[in-house]
C-alpha cells in the first residue's frame, strides 16, 4: 500500500494569505513525478494553527526521488535567478505513515 507524507507547517496568522498565494502559484511538478499519487493543501479550521501538506505516494523510493530533484525546483519560489522569497512559514515538520486500510465510495 502506499506512503502519506505530510509536511506541517507553523504559519503566523499574518503570513496565511501568502502562504495561500504561494500554493496558488506553485510550481505544478509533482503531479508529473513518478509514483505521486495525491496532494491537498489543508487549511487549519479548529484544533491547531498548523497548515498540512498531504502527499501520497506508491513506496517510499518514489517519494525520496522527489525530494532529490523537483521538490527542490518545486521549492524556489519566485522567477529563475531572483531572490528565494522570504519563506511564509515559520517552521515545518515532516510526518511520515503508511496506508493500513483505505476506502473510496462505491460506484453507481
Ligand atoms: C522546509 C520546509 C518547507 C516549507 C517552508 C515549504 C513550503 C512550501 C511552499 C510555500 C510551497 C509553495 C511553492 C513555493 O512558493 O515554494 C510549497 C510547495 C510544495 N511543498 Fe513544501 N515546504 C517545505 C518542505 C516540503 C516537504 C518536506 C514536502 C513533502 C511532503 C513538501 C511538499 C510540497 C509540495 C507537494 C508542494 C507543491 C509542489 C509542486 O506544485 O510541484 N514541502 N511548499
């Protein structure tokens, strides 16, 4: 089964829009990346002021590969050459899982 990954990040109330902006606009090349299987921007509502990103994945290797090459294009921010942005969060954590069990609705 596959690998979610999930990066947490610590956004100031102040830094939320740009953080959202930047999502907005980011870079669009996980979805090419062999063994991606799914990515959701999650806005905290209630329970924490943590902003997700959730990331699933064939296996591990598939995940790792990303991490070695787009991601970091992915991560730039901004046009080629310029000025990496000042990042709009404040921290981050990696989380790491394993699907045990998954459903989908049925069809028709
Ligand atoms: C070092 C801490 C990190 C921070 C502060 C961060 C923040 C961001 C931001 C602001 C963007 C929007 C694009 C941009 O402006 O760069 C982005 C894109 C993204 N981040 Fe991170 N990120 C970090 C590490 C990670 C990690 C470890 C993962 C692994 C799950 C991840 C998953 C993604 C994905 C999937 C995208 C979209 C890339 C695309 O469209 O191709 N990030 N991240």
């Amino acid at each position: 089964m596959s690998i979610v990954k999930i990066n947490v990040l610590n956004v100031p109330a102040e830094q939320r829009e740009i953080l959202e902006k930047r999502f907005a606009s980011r870079a669009g090349a996980v979805e090419g990346s062999d063994g991606f299987e799914w990515f959701e921007l999650l806005r905290p509502v209630e329970g924490t002021d943590d902003y997700l990103v959730y990331t699933r994945w064939r296996d591990e290797e598939s995940f790792q590969a990303w991490m070695e090459g787009p991601m970091k294009q992915a991560h730039q921010g901004g046009e080629a050459g310029s000025e990496r942005p000042k990042p709009a969060a404040a921290g981050s954590t990696l989380w790491s899982f394993e699907v045990v069990q998954q459903a989908a609705p049925k069809q028709g």
